[in-house]
C-alpha cells in the first residue's frame, strides 16, 4: 500500500541505500526518519519489511506485469508516421500503435517540460502540486518528497524501478529520482541548453561544441556526477543501451521492472547520433526523431529475445508540443510548445500491451498523462495514494469498454495562471493562448475544427456560460494566479548548490566514492 510519503521515502529509499550501498545519504526524507521516535521507527521499518521486501516472495512476477514508459521531449502531435508525418519515419512506433492503441486526444497538462513532468510523476494538475514553474539549474525548489510517484506506487508491489533521461524536477539531492521512488538513475537533471556554470566562469581544459562553450551539462548515475558534457550531446543510445541491459538485468532475475524512460530528443540542442544523421528529409530533427524510434525497436526487441513481451504494458508519449522554429509539427492542430493551443498540449499517446489491449485500436476519448499514475496501479493491482490526484485510471479506455472521458472537465494552465478549459468537444480560451493572439472567451469545437479556426462564441452562449462555471469550480479549488485551498506545497531547500562549479570540478558530495 504506497504510504504517503515522507517515512516510506525515507524507508524505502534510504533503507535500501543503507543496506545495499552501505551509506547513508543527505535528504530531507532521512532527517525525517531519524526524526522518529524509536517506536515509530520501529513499527515503518516493519511495515518496510513485511509488507514490501517479503512481498516479492508471495507472488511470482509473471502476475505482475512489467511496465515501460517512454518520454519524448518536444515532440510533436504531428511529428511521427503513426499520427500522419511524411518527413520523417517512425515504423516501430507505427507497429507500436497497430499491436496496440493510439490516443488522439491524450493532453500533456502544460505547454512546457517541467510542470508537465511533475504531471506525470505525481498524476496531479500540475497547479495542485504547486509546479508552476520550468525548473532551473541550481534552483531551491522540486518535487516535494511527500508527494506519491509512479515509481513509488510500483515499490508497494515490489517492482524494481530505474529512471534514465532528463528529469527536470528539481537538481538538488533530495529531488532526485533516487529520492522520489526509483532505484536507480541514469540521466541529465535538466535541460540541456540550460547554462550551470555561466557565472562561475570558463572551464578549463575542456572541449566543448557549440553556443555557451561555458556550460556543461552532469550526467548522473544514482546521485553521483560520472560524466559531463558540452552543449551538443547526442545521448540516445547511451540511454538505450543502459534501457537494454536494465531490462535484460530484470527478466533474467525474474524481477518485475518499472522503467521510466525519459529521452533528450528533440529538445534543443537537438543531437542525432552520428549513425543517424541524415538519414530523414527533415534535417537532424528529423533525423533525431527517427533515432527515439530506433531506439523504442529495440526496446520491443529485447522484450521479445527474452520471452517477456506479452507481460510487458509499453506507453509512448511526450511532454509538450514542438519548439517552434525547430523543425517539429504539431499538424493538423495550431500552435506549439509555450501556447496553449492544441498544439501546444495535445501529444502522442501509445499504449501496448499484447493479449491485454485490443490491437489496432484508435480512440478520441479526452485522456491525460495524469492517468498514467492510476492506470499503471490498476494494472500492476496498487492502491493509490491517500491525498487527492486528478487522473483516472483509463484501463476501461484502453480496453474498448467505454468511449466515454472520465473528465467533465479538463483545464489548461499556462504557469499559474488558469487560461482555458475543455468539456466534450468544447473547448473555452479564458485567457489569450498566446503572445500573439489577443481575444478572451473564444470558444471551439474540437471535433468540427480540430485546427481552432472560427470562433463560434456568438453562436453558443449557454455552452460559454457553462464552461465559465466549471472553470469557477477549477478556481475555488486550486486558485488562479494564486494558491488555493487544493493546492499542496512544492518541496523547497534552504541552500541550492550546482553539481558542477568553477571550472568544471564536481561539488565533493556529488563524487563517486573513490574519485
């Protein structure tokens, strides 16, 4: 049973630390298990062991489904085969989709990384979580370690659970995945075009490619810095091939898994590996997307070679629409990543999972990557967390039992701020969508024009007044442009400090022990 939050991080997380690795780390989730009483901590360590490490001995893992999630970064509703591109190929996603289902209407809860992400881990409204904000190195803020995560949620039913890729929620210590649920990390903590060490000065003896040769970029492995890297960083089959022996690891020890997949691409610098460059008619975004898919093949092929595809549930999504300017689509919607038009918020959404999800199924049903936190604990048979979440778990979707949305109403948030909401195929812009356009209250129907072409507010006022009301109810619930009652706090530190200082020397609690 995921126990909310702050003494099953500190058990479950540090206890394995303790006894796996022989160290004890710095976080907030340990000061608050050493804070315990003797017999508070007595009985959750109890619960720790009984109830999660023996777990894995009354159930034999085939009952318990392996479950991959796959993230995109920028990536386009328009920007693979399987959802109508030319310019590029994408043919183990297409085969993904055929041997499962594509969503159409599935929704990244904001137009940019950081918030959306939190989305994902947490299965909140991003607002509810008080993630407003695209995450910043060196930053005093992250995901707060009372919040239940995906990877968490798996631990209650014994799963091993492993994140690579970029993470983007906070690069202190204590907000790292190995502090928030996940056994093992293997990625960047943030974006890679963001500078971290600008201030310090120029690095030495260092040969770094392209713009801010002053910024390099920590790649961490648990909580440790074991390399850097300058601004262009083609990483995508370092992370796949640390995905294959992960999984390879996992099957063979009969364990069930989580894996958390998280790509660079195509987030700028988009860098396609050297195999892949021109190889698509769509420059090196094009290239680079082709290179996700690369990547997702063999993923399903090392399923297969181990004789665990069928127990295996696969979810292929991303985490905003496309840069702008970049090379990337969001066709046939308008707008793009920063915009709250559809384009900006509605992505690809995969899910497979052979002899459990009807192949070759398409649906249009309002779905969200909020859902991902309830469906995966339906499918691995996990209670969820006792605070409220706002996703639903969409396995009666998934399934073709139902059409119908578990959303009366879906709302986007650009920051703090609430700016529209979607009902059906109705769709309210409370606030303008964008920098350039400058109309409050425009109203469409999503499913006669899916591009947010003609305003058709005049001609439906009962809807617009209805979809005010439920943006009102959105408001007294978590605020607008302010904190309200539903909103819980984000996780803060009283000190931030970068992985990487002057002249490119790792902090010295960031080191691997013997470096």
């Amino acid at each position: 049973m995921p126990l909310r939050a702050s003494h099953r991080k500190s058990l479950v997380n540090n206890a394995k630390h303790w006894f796996h690795n022989g160290m004890l780390h710095e976080t907030k989730a340990m000061k608050t298990c050493l804070s315990c009483s003797n017999h508070t901590f007595i009985s959750a360590f109890l619960v720790l062991l009984f109830g999660g490490w023996l777990s894995l001995a009354d159930t034999h893992a085939a009952t318990r489904p392996n479950v991959i999630i796959i993230l995109a970064d920028d990536l386009g509703y328009g920007d693979t085969s399987e959802y109508g591109c030319t310019t590029q190929k994408t043919p183990h996603l297409e085969r993904m989709a055929a041997e499962g289902m594509k969503l159409t209407s599935f929704y990244a809860t904001a137009p940019v990384c950081s918030p959306t992400r939190s989305s994902i881990q947490t299965g909140c409204y991003y607002k509810r979580v008080n993630f407003d904000e695209v995450i910043l190195p060196e930053s005093r803020i992250g995901l707060n370690n009372d919040e239940v995560t995906l990877a968490e949620i798996a631990k209650s039913r014994g799963y091993s659970t492993h994140y690579l890729g970029k993470w983007h929620l906070g690069d202190q210590k204590t907000f790292l995945p190995t502090f928030q649920g996940y056994d093992h990390y293997l990625g960047h903590p943030y974006s890679p075009d963001m500078p971290t060490i600008v201030r310090y000065g120029k690095p030495q003896a260092k040969r770094l490619t392209g713009r801010g040769d002053n910024q390099l970029l920590p790649i961490i492995q648990d909580h440790w810095v074991v390399d850097q890297l300058g601004y262009i960083n083609p990483l995508t089959k370092r992370y796949t091939d640390a995905a294959l022996e992960y999984i390879t690891t996992q099957a063979k020890a009969g364990k069930p898994f989580f894996l958390f997949f998280s790509h660079m691409s195509v987030h700028e610098p988009v860098s396609p590996g050297k195999a892949w460059k021109g190889t698509s008619q769509n420059g090196k975004f094009g290239d680079a997307v082709q290179e996700i898919d690369w990547s997702t093949g063999e993923i399903f092929k090392r399923l297969r070679e181990l004789g665990i595809d069928r127990n295996t549930f696969v979810v292929f999504t991303s985490d905003n629409g496309p840069a702008p300017g970049k090379g990337g689509t969001a066709a046939p919607l308008r707008g793009t990543k920063h915009t709250t038009w559809e384009g900006g918020v509605r992505v690809n959404g995969i899910f497979r999972w052979p002899g459990r999800i009807p192949a070759g199924q398409v649906s249009d049903t309002l779905t969200t990557v909020m859902d991902l936190l309830p469906t995966m604990a339906h499918v691995i048979g996990a209670r969820l967390p006792d605070h409220k979440i706002d996703g639903h778990n969409i396995w009666p979707i998934l399934t073709g039992q139902t059409t119908r949305s578990p959303y009366d109403a879906f709302y986007y948030y650009r920051q703090s701020r609430l700016v529209a909401v979607r009902s059906g195929k109705w769709k309210l812009h409370i606030q303008p969508p964008d920098k350039k356009e400058k109309r409050f209250n425009i109203l469409f129907d999503l499913d006669a024009d899916i591009g947010e072409t003609t305003d058709v507010a005049a001609q439906h006022p009962e809807v617009v007044k209805n979809l005010q009301a439920l943006a009102e109810k959105a408001r007294k619930d978590m605020g607008d442009d302010s904190m309200g009652p539903g909103v819980r706090p984000i996780g803060r530190v009283d000190h931030a400090r970068p992985f990487i200082m002057l002249h490119g020397i790792v902090r010295p609690d960031a080191r691997p022990p013997g470096s």
